[in-house]
C-alpha cells in the first residue's frame, strides 16, 4: 500500500464549477502539505503549503487538511479551462521541502 | 526572478552508458532537491543537499548520485543506466530546508 493514495481520475467538470480533489495518507508523521500544480511538460508548481490540520485559502483554491482522518482537499471555485492540468498532493514529515512523498496525481480537465 | 533551471531539457541514452544532469536554483536558495517521476511510480524522491552536503536520501540504488557546488549548483549522476531508468527527472530548490520547494521544467531522460 503506497504511503498516500490520490485519485489517478480522469476528472472532468464544466467551467464554473467547483472542483474537489483529495488524498489519504497512512504516516501519522507528516505534518506538512502540499497541492502541486502540474502542466504537461513542465515541472510541478506549488499552488498551497500548509502545516498541520485546518484550513488555508488562496484566491480560488482552499487547502483542508483532516489529520485525524488522514485526508486532505484541495477546493477549486469558480474552475476555468486554464486550471486542466494534472494537480499532486505532496506531503512530509519534516519541516518544508524534504523528502516529499507525493501521490499519483489526479488528472483535471475544465471543458468551457 | 529566474526560476530552477535544469539541464539539458531532453537526452536519449543507451543502456549501460552514465549520464550527469545539472541543475541551478533559484538564486539565493541553498537547498536542491531531485526527484524521479515516471507514469507508474509517480515522483519519487532521490536525494536533498545542502551547503554541499547530501541531507536526504530516497529508496534508489547507488548507481544514483549526486553533489552540490559552493555556487549552490548540484549535479546528479547515474550510472550504469537500465531501460527503467527512462523517466522525468525534476530538480526542486528551497531557500533553505524549512522552506517549500520550487520545481524546474525537469529533464527528459529515454534510455534505449
């Protein structure tokens, strides 16, 4: 069983709507997480970093994180075609970049 | 502000040759990162340096190695290579090891 679990998708959803993506984790360690944007052909851009269990909002995109579930969310508003990229949950046990364990990647498309 | 770049962007290899990818951080950053990601296993994590030490290291053999320069440049080496070694191969750099980790575009390696 891998450390964190993503939906591979493909998810698919009109323009406008609001987008949830999520991931499980099983290390009780990790303390910080991470949504990572990623573009066919480029590298993973940081979308949200955030530590222990709570809410964090960036413009259209919220981070949840449940550590009593080992669950976290990523909520994207207002979805535009722009957003269709594959989106990772990244994780850790140590404090910011460290030996990330990241999920599969779960790949989005916004259709106009 | 310049991003991580890595070099060279693509590479084509045959199986058994070594090959050294290189990258450069963000300026003013002093923590690298790489990162192996292929379709099947996701991104995995190789190895982290800091101030020219390796820090960190992930689940790969020794053929896998790296360095860091003083300039803060690091330079990751495998040798012997094997058709699975085909893969993306992605830099992250961190302003230091508490701070979260910005990704290059990545190298494209296909082993024949």
């Amino acid at each position: 069983q891998k450390e964190v679990e993503q939906d591979p998708g493909p998810l698919s959803v009109p323009e406008g709507a609001i987008v949830s993506l999520n991931c499980t984790y099983s290390n009780s360690a990790f303390q910080y997480f991470m949504w990572y944007r990623q573009y066919s052909r480029k590298g993973p851009e940081l979308l949200m970093y955030t530590y222990s269990s709570g809410n964090k909002e960036d413009g259209r995109f919220t981070a949840q994180v449940d550590k009593s579930s080992k669950y976290i969310s990523l909520f994207i508003r207002d979805s535009q075609p722009s957003d269709s990229a594959t989106y990772l949950c990244a994780m850790s046990s140590f404090q910011g970049a460290q030996k990330l364990v990241f999920g599969q990647g779960t790949r989005l498309t916004i259709n106009p | 502000k310049a991003g991580v770049t890595q070099t060279p962007r693509y590479l084509i290899k045959t199986r058994g040759q070594q090959v050294t990818l290189s990258c450069s951080p963000i300026s003013g950053h002093r923590s690298v990162s790489w990162y192996q990601q292929t379709p099947g296993q996701g991104l995995q994590f190789l190895f982290e340096y800091f101030s020219e030490t390796q820090r960190n290291k992930g689940n790969f053999p020794g053929r896998f190695s790296g360095r860091q320069f003083s300039n803060s440049r690091s330079e990751m080496n495998v040798s012997t290579l094997e058709l699975g070694d085909s893969a993306l191969y992605l830099c992250a750099s961190s302003l230091n090891m508490n701070t979260e980790a910005f990704f290059g575009q990545g190298t494209r390696l296909t082993v024949v």
